[in-house]
C-alpha cells in the first residue's frame, strides 16, 4: 500500500513535475500534485505526493523534510486523512472562557 505526503511551504514557481522529480529520487511517486487556488489558479504553497509504498514514503521524509526546492525549505511529512465532517453547523468545541486552567 502507497503512503501520501504532505509537502508545505512550496515556493509558488515550484510544479508538480518538480516535486515528482525530486521524489522520485526516493522512490516510486504514484502521483504529485500542488494544491491550487480554486479563483486564481495560483499555488496555495502546499501539496500531495503519493509514494508507492511506505518504505519509500518514510524514506522521502527523512530526506526531503527541510531540503529546499526553489529556493525554500519545504516540510514534508505523512499527510493525515481527510476527516468526513458531518454536515450542518460546526460543533462547539470547548472554547469556553474560563480562568481556570
């Protein structure tokens, strides 16, 4: 089974073809992707790449996380996932004032 990655602070001249490149020094990349603005089509700074296995995944973070790309040391790490959020109103969620700690 494939792991997905997180990859933050991405220069905005960063592609998807120069993360695939790069990671692909660690491995097998199923997939590489730049999350982008829905408006402007602009890079949001973050991204997803998908390793073929987990080996390679954990092998990508432990060289990728804090090497620069385009001029920016990038964070890499095991992307979490998606949480299904239930629909209608957002839950509180214990932001009570009180002074007690």
């Amino acid at each position: 089974m494939g792991m997905k990655l997180y990859v933050g602070n991405l220069s905005f001249e960063a592609s998807e073809a120069d993360l695939r490149d790069l990671f692909a020094q660690a491995g097998q990349v199923e997939s590489a992707k730049i999350i982008t603005d829905m408006y402007t089509s602009r890079s949001r700074g973050f991204g997803f790449v998908e390793m073929a296995n987990r080996e390679e995944g954990q092998k990508a973070i432990d060289q990728f996380n804090g090497k620069e790309l385009k001029g920016r040391p990038i964070v890499v790490n095991e992307a979490k996932p998606q949480e299904r959020r239930p629909g209608g109103g957002g839950g509180g969620g214990g932001r009570r004032s009180s002074s007690s700690f």
